[in-house]
C-alpha cells in the first residue's frame, strides 16, 4: 500500500483549457505524488491563445471554499496564483495563516495572462511590498519583476524583492538569458541553467513551475532543489508538444 501522500492547496484561476492556473496545478500536483486540493479565485473565459474575460470571486467565497479543508487538514504549503486586488490578496493570506499556522505560501504574481490580458496596473504593484513579508517564496518573471520593483534590470530587481522573502526569478522572459532561472536568498544566489534546448512556449507554464516547486516543498526537499526540479519539470512540458498546449509527464 502506498504511502499517504502530503497534501498541498491551490489558490488559482479557473481555466476551462486546462493549461493555466487551477487545473493545470492540480495536474502537476498529481504527477508528483502530493494530493492537491483547489480554490478557485476567479473564472476565466479563455483559450490557450486568447484571454476573454474574468469574473473574481470575493474574499469571503474564496475562504468558505478553504476553511473546512484547512481547518481538516495539516498542510505544511500552499500556493497562489492569481487574486482580483492586493488588499484581497493580503487579506486572503492573513487569513490562511491563522487558519493553518505555519504554513509556507508561494506566491506566483501572474500580473499578466500569457494569452495577453493585464491583471493589474502598475500603481498597485508598487505596494506589493508589504506583502512580501507573509510570503515564504514569489516566483515572479523578468517583466513581473520589473514591474514590483521597478528599476530597469530584473536581476537587481529581484534582489531587491529577496530583502522580504525567497524569491525564484523564472527566466522564460529574460532577453538576454532565456531559460535561466535564479534562486535568491538573502545573500545567497543559485541559477539554473536550461537542459532541455528544443522546447516551445506554452500557456501556463508559470502556473506549472511554481505548483511543481510547491510540491517538491511538500515532499521534504530544500528550497534549492524544489525550484531545480521543478525547473526539470516544466522543461518537459515545454517539450512535449509544439503548440500551446502542454503535456505533463514526470
């Protein structure tokens, strides 16, 4: 008989492609053996290519989803991805924390839908900052970066970032070294380079990485070699198909 497996929560999205946000971190959860649990934050209308709209849901729907199951639970790290505003999302976090102390957040701040829809502007993002204390990783993209902390240069920016918490810089967006991915703790810095060289973009690839390194967290394994294997992962998603639509295999 197989072992019981951790458990691990999704705060995301609903994506009826099932590329992006909850469904896609649920399937990645799967894959690594964590029995992941979802809350949708908000309904989306969207295919791999085109962003339509989004309905979010209040704070207080997203908590009665979370509360019976926290509260049940021992979940030692969640993730999540995508809130309608920063006062929602503070408050969203606060709240998890009482109702499941000790807990460890990663917070992927999609800021902006792959397929091309803005979630928020930059006026809010500025104060992002005071969020940052509550959060144990943020795995933002270059562009993400810039954008929390301003400044011309994603690498200083997520340095900066790192001053509040772990922060996994995903570089699938970064001009002049794409695929390199760099881990920042306090004053300890740890990139990982790309293996996998014929790979193709892909709608929630973000989404991916950032549940597959909540799950190795989930599993035992250091910081270090969560985002190193999670990095793996989401590299064979990108390779297994050519078109936006990826497929999950370990």
């Amino acid at each position: 008989m197989e072992q019981e497996r951790p458990y691990v929560m999704s705060f995301a999205g609903l994506d009826p492609s099932g590329g992006a946000g909850l469904l896609a971190d649920i399937k990645t959860f799967e894959q690594h053996r964590v029995y992941g649990m979802g809350v949708c934050t908000a309904i989306t209308i969207q295919t791999p290519n085109q962003f339509v709209s989004v309905e979010w849901l209040p704070v207080t729907h997203i908590l009665a989803q979370a509360k019976p199951l926290l509260t049940a639970c021992q979940l030692k790290y969640c993730k999540i991805g995508i809130v309608a505003d920063l006062q929602s999302l503070l408050e969203l976090v606060r709240q998890i924390k009482l109702l499941s102390p000790g807990i460890r957040i990663i917070l992927d701040p999609v800021l902006k839908a792959s397929a091309g829809y803005t979630f928020h502007n930059t006026i809010q993002l500025q104060s992002w900052k005071e969020l940052l204390s509550e959060i144990y990783l943020l795995t933002p993209n270059y562009d993400e970066a810039l954008l929390l902390a301003g400044g011309a240069d994603g690498e200083a920016a997520a340095r900066q970032l790192s001053d509040h918490c772990a922060v996994l810089l995903k570089g699938g967006h970064h001009k002049s070294k794409p695929g390199y991915d760099t881990l920042y703790t306090g004053d300890v810095i740890h990139t990982f380079e790309p293996v996998l060289r014929n790979v193709y973009p892909k709608h929630g690839s973000g989404c991916v990485l950032s549940a597959a390194v909540t799950a190795g967290l989930a599993q035992g394994q250091s910081l270090e070699e969560a985002c190193a294997n999670g990095k793996a992962y989401t590299e064979k998603l990108l390779a297994s198909h050519s078109s936006l639509t990826g497929y999950h295999h370990l």
